[in-house]
C-alpha cells in the first residue's frame, strides 16, 4: 500500500467535509443540528446521534473522491477496511454583523443575500483510513458560516 497517499486520504477527507463541497449539505446539516455526525466514506451512508440519516450529499462527495483517487493512484478500494468522518457539530447563531467570515452570498436569481441571523458551526473532524497493514488518522477543525436556511429560497 502506498502509506503517503492514504494518509493524505485521511486529511482530505477532514478538509473536503470542512470545505466548499459541503455547501450542498448546509439545510441537511442545518436540520441535524448540534451533535456528531459520523459518515461512512466507503459506502457513503452517514449517523447523527447513533441514528441513520437521509443521504447527505457530502456524504457522496466524500465517497466519490476516494474511489476515484485510490482508483488513480492504483490503490485496489477493497484493500480499504474502513474510511470513516467523525464531525462533531457545534451550531449556535449570530447576528449578520457578528460574523466572523466576509463570504457573501446569492439566492437563485443572483441576488446578494443578507439577513439578521447566519448559523455558525465549529466542527471538529476526525478521519480514519483502515488497511490489513495500517491505520492512518486525520483531525481538522474549522468554523462555517452561513445565512439561515440556505441554499433555499426566501
């Protein structure tokens, strides 16, 4: 097994979860609340709280990039056991002017989006990657922000 590149699985899998990709996911994760929420990068299936929950769409993201890297660095992906994304969420809201990023954002017709109150996340990720020979581990932390219930429209 090529030990570098699925280390970098495992930091990739923290930065991808705590990045732009998980935009498709805010109303999801939004709707989930505080908690942790633990994906399945392999099968794509996730749980919040123990509990199953509905597809998220970071959650195919996720899977999506690591069949596709193992598939072009020739890493067989039934060599992989487990690669998993432990997030714990830590939601709280704020006024607009409180925020801390400068990120604007645009409804369906272009327009700029600005209301009193965005959600503010602090996730803590932590990632695994399991082969017969080892296991590689990742850990992120990063804050998101963004205007509630987006992406949908208002």
């Amino acid at each position: 097994m090529r030990r570098k590149r699925l280390k970098h699985c495992a930091d990739t899998l923290c930065h991808m979860f705590c990045g732009w990709r998980l935009v498709n996911s805010y109303t999801d994760i939004e709707s989930l609340g505080s908690g942790t929420l633990e994906i399945d990068a392999l099968s794509g299936s996730s749980k919040f709280a123990d509990q199953p929950t509905k597809q998220l769409a970071i959650a195919g993201e996720l899977r999506a990039w690591l069949i596709e890297d193992c598939d072009t660095n020739q890493i067989p992906i039934d060599q992989i056991h487990a690669a998993k994304l432990t997030a714990t969420l830590d939601f709280s809201k704020t006024d607009w002017k409180q925020r801390k990023s400068r990120d604007h954002w645009f409804d369906h017709k272009g327009a700029e989006i600005v209301w009193r109150q965005i959600n503010r996340c602090v996730i803590q990720c932590n990632s695994i990657v399991k082969t017969d020979e080892c296991e590689y581990r990742s850990q992120y932390q990063d804050v998101e922000e963004w205007p509630e219930g987006f992406p949908g429209t208002r």
